[in-house]
C-alpha cells in the first residue's frame, strides 16, 4: 500500500527538513507503471495514481474571493482512464468498489493523488477542497481522516490547508454529518458542507461544526429574489464562509462580504502546470 511507503513526520521538525522529504519522495515515485506501485510521476512533474489498471489523475476548479478576484482555494476533481484508454465516471468506479474496505483504499488513493498534484502545481497558500464519498461517513467507525492525516504530515502539507467536503446527501443526516465533521476537524483538517437552500443551512446551523457551506448558486438565480436569500444565508453563516457553486455566468450584482464564487464563470477544472521546486509550498500554511 502507499500509505506505508510514507513516514509519519515529526511536526517539530524544520520547515527546510520536510522541504527535503517532500522532494525526495515526489523524486522517488517510478515514471513508469511498476507492479505493486500505486503512485507514479509523470515527465511533466504531475502525479497520477493506479487502482486495478485504472488511471487516477486530477482537475482544480478555482474558488474566487470576488472582493479581489483572488483565488482563494481549489476543489480537486478525479479523471479516471481506464482500459482501452477509456474515460471513466468517478461514480461509475466508485460504484464498482461496493465493499466498505475496498471503497476506503480508493477514496484515500485518490486524495493522495489529488494532495500531490496540489502540492507540485500550487505556489501560494490557497486551500485544497476534497469531496469525500457519501458512503466512507458510515463506512469508516471512527477517527475520519486519521489515515489521510498521516500521509499529508509525511508530505510536509499543513492540515488546516484542506478543507474536506461532504456531499449534499449528507446534510440530511445532521447527528452523523455532525461527528464526521468533528472528527476531521480533530485531525486538523478545515471541512465544508453542501446544502440545497439557506433553510437547509439555518436548521444545521447549530447543529454542526462547519467552516465553509456550499450552495448551488446556479439554482439558487432563478429566484427573482436570490441576492436576498443569499444575504439572508450569509446572515445565518455564523463563522463559516458561504461559497456559491455551478456559476455559469458572473454575477454583477453587489454580493454580500465574505462570499466565495465558483462555477464555470470563474474557472473550468483543468491541470495546472507543475512547478519547479514543488517543496518550497508544500510546508506553508495559509495566512488567512
């Protein structure tokens, strides 16, 4: 497993030190497909996983602070090649991995594919938003993200730089989306929920622990009355931070401080180029 060619790293060791561990193992990863390897680099610096002869690679979609236009962070989205050079859905593998312990291998695979790719593409202190499956909140007893925190501390990638992102399912299931998030959060990881109005957001609320809350901004502008309720949502926020998605056209009217925008408007998913000397962000952590 990949997990166990990672050592868990020592927090109180120099930013320089876990530099020099984040390049030697980004330049140890084979550049060919090698048995029993689930990781190899790419010529062009990029990092993709194997799961069963499938090709698991990564896409960043923008997160955009409109007060600035900064980007303020980026959500990964899996590519998946299977064979014959076939391009698979993420549902349709996940689908196929049905048993709980198979289902957990991939989904780490794939974060680790995705912290990676963040890692040698990323030369700022933006954040790094990770879907997590609807079925690892049940699958997984206890201590969500303990296994991930391992790998991202033998990478030298500040915890508090990802923010794990539950799906819209899950918010009608507010005892458990409320432990998982509290177990990530334990782990030092940021977390965000989807909800499908500001209702939704105003009876969890006080229920559960999040930091960001997404909602589907390109819904959301059919009402007549949408800049309202997103200022009443943002009034509901608390200390979390609301992020309008799906936004397929800019939005020009005055928005209400604080919110973050995505959607095709700000930013397709796409690869980022890798950078020269990856290591030098991996051990920042965010100023904001």
């Amino acid at each position: 497993m990949f997990i166990d060619t990672l050592k868990e790293s020592d927090v109180t060791q120099p930013v320089s030190v876990l530099a020099e561990r984040t390049r030697l193992f980004l330049n140890s990863l084979p550049l060919e497909r090698q048995g029993g390897k689930q990781l190899r680099r790419l010529p062009d610096g990029g990092v993709v996983g194997d799961w069963f002869g499938c090709e698991l690679s990564s896409v960043f979609q923008p997160i955009v602070d409109p007060a600035d236009g900064s980007t303020f962070g980026y959500e990964a989205f899996l590519r998946i090649l299977g064979s014959g050079e076939r391009s698979l859905s993420p549902w349709t593998l996940f689908s196929a991995n049905a048993e709980d312990e198979r289902l957990v291998a991939l989904d780490r695979v794939a974060r680790t594919v995705h912290a990676l790719n963040f890692i040698t593409s990323v030369s700022d202190d933006s954040l790094l938003f990770l879907n997590v499956h609807g079925r690892l909140l049940a699958a997984v007893s206890n201590d969500h993200g303990g296994a991930f925190r391992k790998v991202i501390d033998a990478l030298g990638l500040p915890p508090e730089r990802i923010v794990i992102e539950t799906p819209l399912a899950a918010s009608s299931q507010p005892d458990l989306l409320a432990f998982v998030l509290r177990n990530y959060r334990s782990n030092g990881f940021q977390v965000a929920i989807n909800v499908d109005s500001p209702a939704q957001w105003q009876s969890l609320s006080s229920r559960v622990p999040a930091q960001f809350v997404k909602i589907d901004g390109n819904e959301l502008m059919t009402a007549s009355d949408w800049v309202e309720r997103l200022r009443w949502l943002s009034s509901l926020r608390g200390e979390a931070r609301v992020i309008a998605t799906r936004l397929e056209q800019k939005v020009a009217e005055a928005l209400p401080p604080g919110l973050l925008l995505q959607g095709f408007a700000y930013g397709q998913p796409s690869q980022r180029a890798a950078l020269a000397q990856p290591e030098r962000y991996a051990t920042r952590r965010p100023s904001r």
